[in-house]
C-alpha cells in the first residue's frame, strides 16, 4: 500500500500570507497526485490534479508543484475563506486511492 | 447542474447491514467511474470503493473488502453502497463521488451518516 504523509498536520496563518503544505508518498507515485479543501460540514472540492492542474474554477492563488515522492501545494496570498483542512490523495494504484492525513489550516 | 445526493445513513447496530444509494443528475452517469468515501467522526478521508461506468470493474479498500459491495444502475443514474457485517469503526459519514476523467473525485455529494452503536 502507498502510504500518503502531509506536514504539518496544523498550520496557522495570517490573512496575506504565502504558506506551503506538503505531502509526501511511500513511494513513487509519478504527478498522480491530488489536492482537495474541505470546510467543517461540507463535502472536500478538488483544487488541483496531476501534481500541478488547476481545477476549473479554483484561484489562481493555489498551485501545486512536485512529482514522484515529494509534493506541495503552495496558497499565495491568504484570503479568509481559505481557512479550512487541505487532503493530498495519490490516485496511482487504480486499487487504492489514498489520502493524506489532512492539514488544518488556522487564523493566527 | 452537477448533482450527487445521498440517502440510506441512519443509525444500525453491530453486525447489521445498510445499504446507501447515490442519486445523480446534470452529467451523463454512465460515462463516469464512480466512488465512495467516508470520514469518520473527526478524522480524515478514508477512500472505500471504486466503480467502473459500464460497473463492470471494482475496487474494495482493505478495510472494507467482502463486507461492502459497490454497484451502480446506470437506467435510474443511481450508485449504491450495500455494507454487511457493520462495526463500529464504519461509523463515518460517506460520500459519493464522480471521477474525472484523470482520475480524481471533482463531484462530492453532501454524504450520509452511518452510525454503529448498540
């Protein structure tokens, strides 16, 4: 099984601020990589794919960069909505779709 | 509009079974490899299962392999989700949710909770 680790598993922040969380797999997972947002109570929403896609409609402001084992998702400039939890999940094993263990992104 | 909404969580008893279903509207159903995905209370997301679009191919995390099976009807745009042999550690809210074609979960439904207690 890949097993997927984030860092760090909370991180707090001020509105403006460039902040990067990573994820790091078991082993190789190529760009088959995934970001997701979830707020308390409501469903996670795709932010990126394949390591570094945008999601249609996801601000400019998130990106995603990295590729076999190492990866990050980086948010530019802090807006008050993006205060939430952020998974990573590596889709390379058709039989397994594993998520990071999660990042709670708080106001400082 | 892109729609999934689920329906069947309630509360069960250990060893019981449910079964949830996964209404979908706004996309060609059949076109689409569909999931499940829970989040047990206050802990992370758990991938469950996969289904094809034809529903002729599967997948079962380890978790949940030969107690829960994945099916899908494509003529009522419906996913469903029949979980046997109930434990506590199900006791999740579970989402339904469409693949893209890269592979990735971009529809989430609002989930259902499924709660295990005696």
């Amino acid at each position: 099984d890949i097993q997927m680790t984030q860092s760090p598993s909370t991180l707090s922040a001020s509105v403006g601020d460039r902040v990067t969380i990573t994820c790091r797999a078991s082993q190789s997972i190529s760009s088959l990589l995934a970001w997701y947002q979830q707020k308390p109570g409501k469903a996670p929403k795709l932010l990126i794919y394949k390591a570094s896609n945008l999601e249609s409609g996801v601000p400019s402001r998130f990106s995603g960069s990295g590729s076999g084992t190492q990866f990050t998702l980086t948010i530019s400039s802090l807006q008050p909505d993006d205060f939430a939890t952020y998974y990573c999940q590596q889709y390379n094993s058709y039989w397994g779709y594993t998520f990071g263990q999660g990042t709670k992104l708080e106001i400082k | 509009e892109v729609q999934l909404m689920e329906s069947g969580g309630g509360l069960v008893q250990p060893g019981g079974s449910l079964r949830l279903a996964c209404a979908a509207s706004g996309f060609t159903f059949s076109n689409y490899g569909m999931s499940w995905v829970r989040q047990a209370p206050g802990k992370g997301l758990e991938w469950v299962s996969v289904i094809s679009g034809s529903g002729g191919t599967t997948y079962y995390a380890d978790s949940v392999k030969g107690r829960v099976t994945i099916s899908r009807d494509n003529s009522k745009n419906t996913l469903y989700l029949q979980m046997n042999s109930l434990g506590v550690e199900d006791t999740a809210v579970y989402y339904c949710a469409k693949k893209k074609q890269e592979d990735v979960f971009d529809i989430w439904g609002q989930g259902t909770m499924v709660t295990v207690s005696s």
